[in-house]
C-alpha cells in the first residue's frame, strides 16, 4: 500500500467482496471464510492474542488479490 492509504476507501472498493483469511499460530496455517471484507476484519478484531501472520485474499474478478500483515494493520488501525 502506498503512504496515502485509506481504508475507508479500501472498504469502500473491496468491502462487500468474499475474503479467505490465512492466519499463521504456532507454524500452522488456518484459512476461514468469510462473506465481506468487513467480516474478515471483524473476525480479526475479535481474535485473543495476535497471530504471527495475517493475510487476507480478497475475491475480485476471479482472482484474489493479497493484503499482507502491514496492509492488515493499517486498515484495522484506521477503522
């Protein structure tokens, strides 16, 4: 992302699209499933402790498209 990142805007394009999240506990990978964007992060928010890795793919157009730990962190810190 670059430094003007916005996530409102961020939520604003990829909101409503199907998110998969891959989280990294202890050397082992989960992926949960969610409808939106905007449950992924609510799904993140809710978690006790903090993962070692994050990664959301976003479905768009028949591809997903990554958002990184950074990339996480900065939409969560500006919701």
């Amino acid at each position: 992302m670059s430094d003007n990142f916005s996530a409102k805007e961020t939520l604003a394009i990829y909101g409503a699209c199907a998110t998969t999240i891959t989280l990294v506990r202890d050397g082992f990978f989960t992926e949960e499933k969610t409808p939106t964007m905007q449950d992924a992060i609510d799904y993140l928010e809710a978690l006790d402790a903090a993962p070692l890795g994050v990664v959301l793919h976003i479905r768009v157009h028949g591809r997903n498209i990554p958002f990184g730990r950074d990339n996480v962190s900065k939409l969560m810190g500006e919701l």
